[in-house]
C-alpha cells in the first residue's frame, strides 16, 4: 500500500453513501434479471440499506451491522433455504460487476479488492443457502474484514 492509498477499502471506496449507491444499483440489476429476480422478489429498501451497513463493517467502516443487526450469524441466518444455485451465484457476480464499475472510483486495485471480496462471500452464501431455514450454524466468527491484502 502506498503513501496515498487510503488505509481502508470503506475509505477508499467512498463510504457509506458509495456502499449505499452501489447497493441500489445492484438490487435495481437483480429485481430486473430473470435468473435472480425470485430470489429478491421480497427484498425490501431496508435490506438494501442493511447491506450497504454490511459491506461498509466488512471494509473497515463503523461496526452497526454488528452493534445493530445481529452480526456476521444474522446475515448467515437470512441465506438459510433459499437454494442459490453456482449459476444464480455467477450471475450475481455479473451483476455486482456491473454495480461495482457504475458506481465505485475508476481505481483497478480498488475494484479488484471488492470484487474477490464478493466471490469469496458468495461462495459462502451458496454453501449455507442450502441448508433449510432454522438450521443451526454454530458459531461462525466475528463479521469478516477484507482489505486491501483480502481477507484479514
């Protein structure tokens, strides 16, 4: 990292309001996609705004998803029995590349971080959607960060 790289991805990014317009633009790209718009169908602008406080923790921001929403457990627990398919999971990726290059800074490095960090938390949810709805997680950890190195 150099001397003028921002210390955080949240920094670098531009904070809530990015993680915010990402988030919108994002969800206006799934609930417009035949392949995802059924997984989202019920998804309200209060879930588009607990995301953005999501990702904004996870890229160092302020930690109100897990003072206020229950943590990295609340946010495994809503993927609980919605049966992502690798190919909803693919197309998701598409789309949040889409979102990713609309609306974060024109920073290659940047994007790259944020993209891996999306593969990678994807791959998690697809594993955990399989299981039905109430199952029992056991405890998964504090919420992840990811930085400029990847997962910390």
């Amino acid at each position: 990292m150099n001397d003028q790289q921002p210390e955080t991805l949240y920094e670098a990014v531009g904070g809530i309001e990015a993680l915010r317009r990402l988030s919108h633009t994002f969800h206006r790209g799934v609930l417009a996609d035949p392949l995802l718009a059924p997984v989202f169908a019920n998804f309200t602008p209060t879930h588009i705004e607990h995301v953005a406080v999501w990702l904004a923790e996870v890229f160092g921001g302020p930690t109100a998803f897990t003072d206020e929403h229950g943590g990295h457990q609340a946010l495994l627990g809503a993927h609980l029995g919605l049966d992502i398919t690798e190919e909803q999971r693919l197309r998701w990726m598409e789309l949040m590349t889409e979102a990713v290059r609309r609306e974060l800074p024109e920073d290659e490095l940047l994007r790259r971080r944020v993209l891996e960090y999306f593969d990678w938390g994807t791959k998690i949810a697809e594993d955990v959607s399989a299981s039905p709805a109430g199952t029992d997680l056991g405890e998964p950890g504090p919420t992840p960060r990811w930085g400029w190195e990847g997962l910390k």
